[in-house]
C-alpha cells in the first residue's frame, strides 16, 4: 500500500524526487507505471516550495507525500493522528544526510501515516575538492538551501 501511495501521489511532482519515486515503484515494487491522464476524475495537488507536498485525491481517497512537517499538518487538519515515532525517524534520517518524505492517505479508515520514504542525498563527486580549490583562491564558500535543516547539516 505504502509503494502505491507514494507512486500515486507523486505523479502530479515534477521535481527529480518525485520522478525517482515513480521510478523506484515500478522497477522494485513491480507496480505498473501510471500516469495522470488515466485518472481522469482525479484532483491532482503538484508539489510547491510552500505546500512541500503532493498528492491526488480520486475514488474517494486522498493520497499525500512530502516534507515531514506539511505531512503530519495534513493527516492531524483531516483529523487523524500521527505515530509518536513518526517525526524521531524522519529526524535520524536528515541527521544521516538523507531527506525523508512521509506518505500519508484518508480513506474510509480514516486519515492516517502509511511510512517513510529515505532518499539518499548525494554529494557530487569532488565537490569537496572544488570547495578547497575555492577557498585557496579565497572565496568563500556559503550554502542555500530550501532541505530540511538538519539534512543541509549532515551533507554540509
């Protein structure tokens, strides 16, 4: 249930994460690649910098994936309740460099957590390099992100 929630409600995410998840589905999971136009009576939600979810909403479910934080804030508005453990293990994923996503759905059990999504963050190789090569020119070196802050910690 987790690997088809976490396809369907990336669908409408454009971002490399989103596709990743698609393809991660298909390939480990054995699940048929969809695709929107199939849904044809489905409410697609595409992910934003603000909402940092996506999902879908069709046949009477509403399915959500992304950032920790807007997760857990959607399943508690719909009326559900998160598992303690839930935010402990999406941190112990951004202190190790990996960004979570959790996936949540609202059916007619109710509104509720399915899992977690570990991607793994990678760091181009000789990125550190190129980083000292810019310091012995003498410039410095800041990092902007919009991630989590203790994945840009990790990866930092």
């Amino acid at each position: 249930e987790l690997a088809d929630a976490a396809q369907l409600s990336s669908l409408a995410d454009e971002t490399p994460e989103g596709r990743s998840i698609v393809v991660l589905a298909k390939e480990k999971y054995g699940l048929r690649e969809r695709h929107q136009g199939e849904l044809a009576h489905a409410t697609w939600i595409e992910f934003t910098a603000q909402t940092r979810m996506s999902g879908v909403d069709v046949d009477g479910k509403q399915t959500r994936k992304g950032a920790t934080g807007s997760v857990v804030a959607w399943v508690r508005e719909q009326g559900g309740t998160v598992a303690d453990d839930a935010e402990t293990l999406t941190d112990r994923i951004s202190q190790a460099g990996g960004t979570p996503l959790l996936v949540a759905v609202k059916d007619d059990k109710g509104a509720r957590v399915l899992g977690v999504i570990h991607l793994k963050d990678v760091v181009k190789e000789g990125m550190r390099e190129r980083f000292d090569e810019l310091r012995r020119m003498g410039i410095k070196t800041v990092m902007i992100t919009g991630d989590n802050p203790l994945t840009a910690k990790a990866i930092a």
